[in-house]
C-alpha cells in the first residue's frame, strides 16, 4: 500500500511537471569562471533560461540577457555571441547544452522573434559622447558633473570598449597611494620613463599633461568608488607606479564596473547598440552627430562632441595599410576597435599624427587572441626559449620583448613562474581554469610538457635566482629581481607577440580639442583615448592607456561641458 502510495504521488509530480515545467541547471566556462544557468522547459521546448551563478564582470549582464533571450526565441543553443563578450556567450551556452543533456532535450528550432522598431526621433543635448569604453565613460561623467545634459552613444550591446580588456593596472606619479607607502615618485620622473620608452616621439605637451595629472585621477577614480589598492613595476617603469585592484584582479572591468555604475546614478542617457555614422558641421562648428540604431537613423543635435571611439588595432586592413609588416597579424583587440572614428573625425577637418606607430604586445597565448597581463613579469616571471635559456630583460619595453621573440625559433617563447607569483596575482588563475598554462611539480616535470631541455632549463632558473639574491642582473641587467623562483608547482604559457595598441591617431591639444592640420581647434570638437595620437609616441608603456584614456577623458568632459554653456 505504502509503495502504491508512493507511485501515485510521483506519477503525479511528474504530471504536475510536465504541465507546468521542470527546471535543470547547467554549468559552463566563462571568461572568469562557472556559469551556472537554470532552464525551464516543458517537453522538448525551452520556456526560460536564467543566469543563476556567475563570475563574470557586470559589464556582460546584457550580454547574458541577449544570449538567453535569443536561445528561447529561436530554441536554439547554437546563436551568435555577442560581440565583445565572446567567452560569456560561449559559457552561457555550453552551460546550457549541459541542462539540455541532463534533460534529454532535443529542441525543435524556429526562426527568431522579429523585433518591433522603435521609432526614433531627432534629439536635442548639451554634450554627445561617442564611445563607451573609459574614456567615454569617464568625459559622460565629468560633463554631466558640470551640470550639463549629457548622451553616450556606443555601438556595441555593451559598454567598455577596449578597456573591458586591460588587465595590469593605470599607472600614475605622486598618488596618495605612493605616499602612504613611502614610494618616491614624481610627474617629471613618470615624464622621462615615458619620453624614453616612447623613443622621444611623444608630443610633449600631451605627455606633461598626462604626467602631471596622474595622481589627480586616481582619487578622482577612487573618489568614484574604483578599487585601486596596491601599486607593483610594470615594464619601462624605473619605480612602482602601476595601481592596480586588491589581488591583482584586472583592472579594465573594474573601471567600466565602477564608472558604468557612476553613470546610472547620475542619470546619463546610454544608447547601445547606435552606431555613429557622421558628425555634424555647421561652418566651423560640430553641432552634433547622426546615429544609427538597429536600421534606423537619427541626428543628435548637440553643442559640443566628445569622440571616444578608440583605435584601429582590430581592423585588420588599417593595420596593414599603415604597417604592412603586421599583415595578419592577430589582435588582443575588442571587436570593436576598427578605426572608424578616426576616419569620420578626418572627414570634418581633423588632422591625424603618429598612424604607422602600431604596438605589439610580446606575452599574448601562442595562436591565440588572449593577453597575459605584463604584471606577471612585472612580478618576476622570466621568459625562456626552446632551449630553456632566457634570450632577453622580461621588463624591456613592448617592442624590444616582441621582437627578440620574434627572433626565436618557432617565433614564440615560454612564460615561466612559479606558485608564489601565482599567489601574488589573481589573474592567473583565469589563465590556469582556461587551459592556458600548463604546470609542473618540478622544473624537470615543467621541462618535458612544454618541450624544452631540462638541464638548460634548471640552469637558467638557478642562474636567475642567483641574480636576485645578489640584486644585479649580469646578462641582461634586468634592474627589477622581485623574488627568486623556487617555490612550485611551475607553470607555462607559450606567448608571442599581437597587434595589442594603435599610438597614432586623431591630433589634439592639452585640452582634448581637435585640431586642424595647420594647428587650429575645430570648434565643438573633442577626442580622448585611444582615438588619439601623441601622447604615447613609438611605443607605449603598459598601464599608461589607462592614464591616458581617464586624464584626456576627464579634461574632454569638463572642456566640452564648459564649452556648451558658452555656445
């Protein structure tokens, strides 16, 4: 009786669920980790898929949104990811062909839900930014601060730009940071490291700008709510002077995160997914800005225009055309960085400088798009050939690294550290879960995975110790030793250099105004960020995109804004 009893109630929980809907969950690997999801279906048809877990940076709620959106309209797992959140499209989708596994869910696929058009009409604003990464971000925010009515327009579904991928930290002189640590920095030391590691092509007014407002933007930032709490080297830095978040964590989401937020509090009106096509020119003035959403195009009529569209590293054809020796070359890029805002600021008289200064970042995964952040150099790591010796100072500037690599057999090299950089830093273990790194229990173990002679490899180690215990470099007076390498398990990760930085781009002057090719301010015409050439000059030293983009974008905020109150 108690067994028939028992029967009945599960057949009827299983009529209950199969009228009403049952719920599996799922897990797959996104950018930072598991992605946990929720499905809801009723026989072979998805109802619902919700985000339950994640690690992922709130910049990629939308992406999520999209993604699940689309899988339930289509019944189909197999949709497109969203641009420039590739690994939490991925990780939401394979968490969900996880549930559907477990399930025994065969979906029946349909065509997408066509959405209704929103009508949309011309508009009138104080201030238009064009861009979303953080320069864009950062001039939205410092405008709409100085009371003016403010519209960011960006063209991806999500905001961040190229920043979304900076990981190692802003660099900057005179911080309180530094002070409370006893660092002895100064804006003309962080000047000199940069003119050198820019090869003395950096337009020193842009450069004594940037220096000298260092210090100021991070307590701007950390005013704001950014997490910047330690400061460590970073190549072609002659003291430590990168801030970067509590454990190492990236910096690029952190700041999107953080003025993102900024600007939902202060009410900014985000427009994604509108794509700027024309600036507008009336004489001699800007006067707004034609966008296009989803097919449909309207003009934006506004007072001054703050272009933040970043630069031309993941258009491939630009890159060539400027540097041929980059032909397909690969990109550590957002796919949204194709250039297309220098071109539209050409067009209205703007003038550009510095185009075939094109950087190559030297520790990207071999055959891959995926960056290693410099601060594991910068933490100790060494850098090792085939033959297990290293061929180079691991904190040279980006080009010398990129192309003594080059030089090496197979065109690549081995990132080699041991467990107590890992511990130092938290963007390692991203690299670990993604496959990226391979380890061993012991150099010998290291050696024979990654395919490199054991005894050069042990030697080369015992030789770099022996430097750091003595605090000199011999063989490549490498002036920053910060820990002996000791300590396992080791680990690996083949790199070689990718198109990772555009140094040229549209000309300004310390105002952030545009200018003309004889030197004259086009009226209602601001640029920060990557957008921009001059500041950086042949080369630029990591951390300083980040300065760059929040100083400039904070003086083309505040400019534009005070500009628009005046015209």
């Amino acid at each position: 009786m108690k067994k028939r009893l028992i029967s009945m109630i599960s057949a009827l929980s299983l009529l209950f669920t199969a009228s009403y809907g049952a719920e599996v969950e799922g897990v797959g690997k996104g950018y930072k980790g598991d992605i946990k999801v929720g499905v809801t279906y009723e026989g072979n048809e998805i109802k619902e898929v919700k985000v339950l877990e994640h690690q992922e940076t709130n910049f990629t709620k939308r992406a999520m949104k999209e993604i699940t959106k689309n899988i339930v309209a289509t019944q189909n797992v197999d949709v497109d990811n969203v641009a420039g959140a590739t690994y939490t499209s991925e990780g939401i989708k394979e968490a969900v062909k996880s549930a559907m596994a477990t399930a025994g869910i065969v979906l029946n696929s349909k065509s997408a839900v066509k959405e209704e058009k929103v009508a949309l009409t011309d508009t009138t604003t104080d201030v238009v930014v064009v861009g979303g990464g953080g320069a864009g971000l950062t001039a939205a925010i410092s405008a709409k601060e100085k009371g003016v009515n403010v519209i960011l327009v960006e063209k991806m579904a999500m905001l961040g730009g190229n920043t979304n991928y900076a990981t190692a930290g802003i660099n900057a002189a005179n911080s309180k940071l530094q002070q409370k640590l006893g660092i002895e920095d100064s804006s003309e030391l962080f000047y000199q490291d940069t003119l050198k590691g820019g090869k003395n092509k950096n337009n020193p007014e842009l450069l004594k700008t940037m220096t000298d407002r260092s210090g100021d933007i991070i307590t701007w930032l950390v005013d704001r709510g950014a997490d910047l709490t330690e400061v460590t080297y970073t190549g072609g830095q002659s003291v430590k002077r990168i801030h970067r978040p509590t454990g190492g964590k990236a910096v690029g989401p952190m700041i999107v995160e953080t003025l993102g937020n900024v600007a939902e509090k202060e009410g900014i009106d985000i427009r994604l997914e509108s794509s700027v096509k024309e600036i507008l020119k009336d004489g001699d003035k800007v006067v707004g800005v034609k966008v296009e959403h989803k097919g449909e195009v309207y003009t934006i009529h506004a007072k001054a225009v703050v272009m933040a569209t970043g630069g031309f590293g993941a258009n491939s054809k630009m890159v060539a055309k400027y540097k041929p020796e980059l032909k397909d070359f690969g990109s550590t890029n957002s796919p949204a960085i194709t250039g297309e805002g220098i071109a539209m600021v050409e067009s209205v008289g703007g003038t550009l400088v510095d185009m075939t200064e094109i950087q190559t970042h030297p520790t990207v995964v071999h055959h891959n798009t995926a960056m290693i952040t410099e601060a594991v150099r910068g933490e100790g790591a060494i850098l090792v050939n085939r033959k297990g010796e290293r061929f180079i100072n691991e904190l040279e500037t980006r080009d010398v690294v990129s192309k003594a690599e080059l030089a090496q057999d197979g065109k690549s090299a081995f990132l080699v550290f041991d467990e107590s950089i890992r511990e130092k830093l938290g963007a390692i273990n991203n690299y670990i879960k993604k496959g990226y790194a391979i380890s061993g229990n012991s150099l010998d173990e290291l050696a024979e995975k990654i395919g490199v002679d054991k005894k050069n490899l042990n030697a080369t180690m015992n030789k770099y110790n022996e430097y750091v215990k003595a605090g000199k470099d011999t063989e490549f007076n490498k002036n920053i030793l910060p820990r002996e390498l000791g300590k396992a398990p080791f680990y690996a990760i083949e790199v070689s250099p990718a198109v990772h930085h555009t140094m040229g781009g549209v000309s300004i002057n310390s105002s952030a105004e545009v200018l003309t090719a004889d030197g004259k301010v086009i009226k209602g015409l601001y640029a920060a960020g990557e957008i921009t050439g001059g500041v950086h000059g042949a080369n630029r030293i990591g951390g300083n995109a980040m300065t760059d983009i929040t100083v400039f974008g904070n003086i083309a905020g505040n400019n534009a804004a005070e500009y628009s109150k005046n015209n």
